[in-house]
C-alpha cells in the first residue's frame, strides 16, 4: 500500500498559479504579463487581451482571470 501523504501530494499542483495584467502582446506568440509585486514576466500564449487580468502556470498562460482586488499576505 502507497504512503498516503505521498498520494496526497501527488493531488496537489507542482507549479503555482499566478495573476497578472497582460501588459502586451508579442509578434513571438508569447504575452507580456505585469504581476501584482511589480515585476514583469514574459510567458507564452496570447488568449488574454492586453489590459485584462490572466492566470499564469508553468510559464503559459492558461486563461483569462476575473477582475478582483488582489491581496498580497505573508505567513
């Protein structure tokens, strides 16, 4: 029998999710994308339209985020 930590683990994301504001659209198939701590990223896709809000994993977007307030807390 599997430890059941090890299997939990395997149900949980290895890379974490980010939001940001696409900044722009590059002629490379890739996206600019500002996130909330100021910095600048840039990840592939162009599924989001400059000015909105993206979700971003393993350096690509995934899709268009909602347009919320973001907090930003540390533990």
């Amino acid at each position: 029998m599997a430890n059941v930590y090890v299997r939990f683990q395997r149900l949980l994301p290895r890379e974490p999710l980010q939001i940001g504001t696409v900044a722009a659209l590059n002629a490379d198939g890739t996206s600019t994308v500002t996130l909330p701590s100021g910095g600048s990223v840039r990840v592939r896709g162009q599924s989001v339209v400059v000015g909105s809000k993206a979700f971003i994993r393993n350096g690509e977007v995934i899709g268009e985020a909602p347009n919320l307030t973001a907090y930003t807390m540390e533990v």
